[in-house]
C-alpha cells in the first residue's frame, strides 16, 4: 500500500468529524437557545483527537475481527 493512502483515510475522517461536530453544535444551539442562524463551531484541538481514529482502529480491528459482531460490539 502507498505510504499516501492512510494519510488520505486520516485526512478523510477528520474533516467528517469536523464537520459532524459542527453540524452538531448549530443543531445543538438551535435546540437550546433557538438561535436560527445555526452557527457551528468546532476547536483546534480537536484535531489530534480525530486523527487518532484511523491509527488506533487500524490497530485494534485485526484484534477483534476474529470475534463475531455482538462480542466487538460489546468491546
């Protein structure tokens, strides 16, 4: 596999996180302060956390995949 094709997989999950937060705040704030204008936000820091998602589920699925679905739900 080409060293670009996990960087691409990162990059790809956490701008759909950024964006799901974001979504999740204008919604949020809709619901509590019915503010209409639906003004997301998300925070810098949040990108490390999010890039940490493809690397540790790539270390963590080849353990559980032997298992069937109801166990690696429960892990």
């Amino acid at each position: 596999m080409p060293w670009y094709i996990p960087v691409v997989h990162d990059l790809l999950i956490v701008g759909m996180a950024m964006s799901l937060e974001v979504v999740f705040t204008a919604l949020y704030d809709l619901r509590k302060a019915k503010d209409w204008k639906l003004k997301g936000y998300t925070y810098v820091w949040m990108v490390p956390i999010y890039a940490l998602i493809y690397p540790l589920a790539c270390l963590i699925f080849p353990r559980f995949s032997p298992y069937p679905w109801p166990v690696r739900g429960l892990a």
